[in-house]
C-alpha cells in the first residue's frame, strides 16, 4: 500500500487539518431532527457565501463528478439543447455527461492550453441553437482558467444558461454565481474546500431554476435529481430537508474546513492562490520547465509544465514519490508521461510548501543528469 506520509502537491485530493480529521471520527449522529438539522442548515449557509448565491447549496455523498452530473443533468433535463467548451479532459467527461441528456450535444472545441475568446462564443450561439452551455472553470488537465465571468455575460444576453464545473476551483477562484448570472454548478470536498473526499456539492441560481421549471421533460434520475434536493430542502426545512440518509461526518469536517476558509477571507484567500501561482511558475521557468498555459489565463490551482528534454517527467514523478515523499501530478491523456502538473490550491497554495518541493526537484534532476552519462556509456 502507498506510504500515506508523502506530501501531497497533486491538484487534489489535498492534506486536511486536524480540526476537520478531528469531526471525521465524531460518533456519528442522528440525520435528522433538532439535534442535527440546525448545524445543516448552517452549513448551507456558509456554502452559499462560498458559491455567492442566495439559493440552497446540495452537498451530497458522491464525488465532483456525482455534484457535476446533478448540476448538468438537472439544468437540461430532456429537452434542453448544450454545447460545451471542450479544451482539456474533464471538458471531454463534461461533454459524455452532457450528451447522456442530449446526444446531439455541441463541441465547442480548443487546442488544450487554450481558453475560448468570449467573442467567438457569442458567434456560434447566434448560429446554433443553444440552451445550455458547459464549460469547465479551472481544466486541471491542461492547467487553464477559463473567463467564467466573460463567459457569463455572453450567455446571459443570448438567453444561454451557464453552466461551470468548478470542481477544480470554488473556494479558491472567484465565482460569484448570481452577480455573474451563472445558472448552476459544482465542486467537490476535497479540493479548494479543504475537506475529505466524498461530497459532492451542486447548486443553481434564480436563472438555473427558471431554466429547470420550464422544461416539458426533466431530467428522469432521482437521487442526482437537484429537483428532489430543492423539494425537500423547502417541503420539510425543520426535520428532513434532503431525500436520503446524508453522510453525516463528512458534512461536520466540511464544516469545519468552510470555517477556515471564510476565516481567512475569500478574497485574501483567491489572492494568495494568485501569488503562490505565480512563484510557482517562476521557480519552472527558472529550471528550463515550458509551460502549457499562458500566464493571461493559467489556472491559480494548479501548473501544468514540460520538463527539459533530458528530463523524463515520469521519472521526475516518481522519483519525487518514491525518494522524496513527494507526490506530484503526471499528464493526462496525450500529455501522459510528458508533462506534469504541480498543484497548488488550499494548503499547498503556500511558499514554502512549494520551495520544499522545488529543493527535491532540484536534487531529483541533479541525480537524473549525473546518471545520463554513465546510462549512454552502457549503450
């Protein structure tokens, strides 16, 4: 089994605190009632200052992606046409979810790196029928920040619904979902929340809801069926307000790594992610590292790099694993063994953590490159 000690600098799941691993082993307590659904409804609370809505936030027991199905698949329902913003991989699982309600969903699609001008998104919503659109805010497969705000606007003044998969980023990029005018999104516990995986959490503003009510074939499923959620949630406030059995630890962790997060501030806190972004992708430039996206548009939660070419970035990854206790990201899909992605979102976004990482990548290359000439001599 993997040493669970290495220092994890992938782009999620993160290292929690102690007070959130301190309410994961909290008996655990009854669902229901007075006892618990105060401390729910509280939760709610902070959640909807984390997303910037005034409508119920769902957490629910599942992973980003459950939270992005029930987000996706309830805002379209049956009879609602999508296109998503296809530039990294989990834009691609963004399009096979979109299609499971609408199989003649639209690509809209991007060299991975690259972000979509909000000028060609207007174009081809005014030549193509769209009710949805879908895009990923922070694709954690090719390190970009997509302009969800920009996007938005866009939408917004072509009747077009916007929905963001923000499992990536919530919590430590902005995504003010009313002032913004996005119709619904997601994210999961373990990312920029801080807390342990397990929950998924969905919501829609005003605008995802009318969208939602205005469909002549909602979305068939039942427990990812954000429909039920909002049912309960108004139907039965005080004793039962969600349709199944909740997963009662994991809410009371997430509790308190939410704490920590309005306590730091969420302002501060997206600016430290835009700091430490930045050293980050100073300290690979400094070691001959390319980066995938542009510093206009990169991610502030995680870097996606190239390695010289006398450096194989598998073997950097493992080495780090394995020698330094250090667990870094590797490429995904054609990327695979090519590059490597170094995350930095909540306690990773930090200075130091990263110093220490780019000390061992240091000693790591230094060890790769002292062995080169004696691998070539063998040949």
């Amino acid at each position: 089994m993997e040493n669970f000690q290495v220092e994890v600098l992938v782009p999620g799941p993160v290292p929690v605190s102690p007070e959130v691993l301190s309410a994961m082993s909290h008996p655990v307590p009854v669902h229901y009632g007075p006892g618990y659904v105060p401390f729910y409804k509280a939760l709610i609370g902070k959640l909807q200052k984390v997303f910037f809505t005034t409508n119920p936030v769902f957490p629910f027991g599942g992973s980003g992606s459950a939270a992005v199905d029930a987000a996706l698949g309830t805002l379209m329902g049956l009879d609602k046409h999508a296109a998503v913003i296809v530039n990294g991989f989990f834009a691609e699982r963004l399009t096979t979810m979109a299609r499971g309600y609408d199989p003649d969903a639209l690509e809209i699609r991007l060299e991975w790196g690259k972000v979509p001008d909000p000028a060609d998104i207007a174009k081809f919503l005014d030549k193509n029928r769209v009710d949805v659109l879908a895009v990923v805010q922070s694709e954690t497969s090719s390190g970009v920040l997509n302009p969800i705000k920009e996007l938005a606007a866009v939408a917004r003044e072509r009747g077009v619904a916007l929905m963001v998969d923000g499992v990536g980023s919530v919590g430590g990029v902005p995504l003010k979902m009313d002032e913004w005018g996005v119709a619904a999104s997601a994210t999961a516990s373990q990312k920029c929340l801080e807390s342990a995986p397990g929950l998924g959490i969905a919501t829609l503003s005003d605008i995802g809801w009318k969208v939602v009510d205005s469909q002549k074939r909602p979305t068939p499923g039942w427990y990812l069926n954000l429909r039920n959620w909002r049912a309960y949630w108004s139907e039965n406030p005080d004793w039962h307000p969600y349709p199944v059995t909740v997963a009662t630890n994991n809410l009371m962790a997430l509790d308190q790594s939410v704490n920590r997060v309005l306590a730091e501030g969420l302002e501060a806190r997206y600016e430290r992610h835009r700091r430490v972004t930045s050293h980050v992708r100073s300290l690979l430039r400094e070691r001959g590292f390319t980066l995938l996206a542009e510093d206009g548009w990169a991610s502030t939660t995680v870097t996606v790099a190239f390695p010289p070419a006398d450096i194989g970035a598998a073997d950097l990854a493992n080495t780090l694993r394995t020698e330094y206790g250090m667990f870094i990201g590797g490429g995904l899909e054609h990327l695979s063994g090519k590059a490597i992605r170094v995350g930095h979102l909540g306690p990773s976004a930090n200075e130091f953590v990263q110093n220490r990482l780019f000390a061992a990548i240091d000693a790591v290359m230094a060890k790769m490159r002292a062995k080169a000439p004696q691998t070539a001599a063998h040949r």
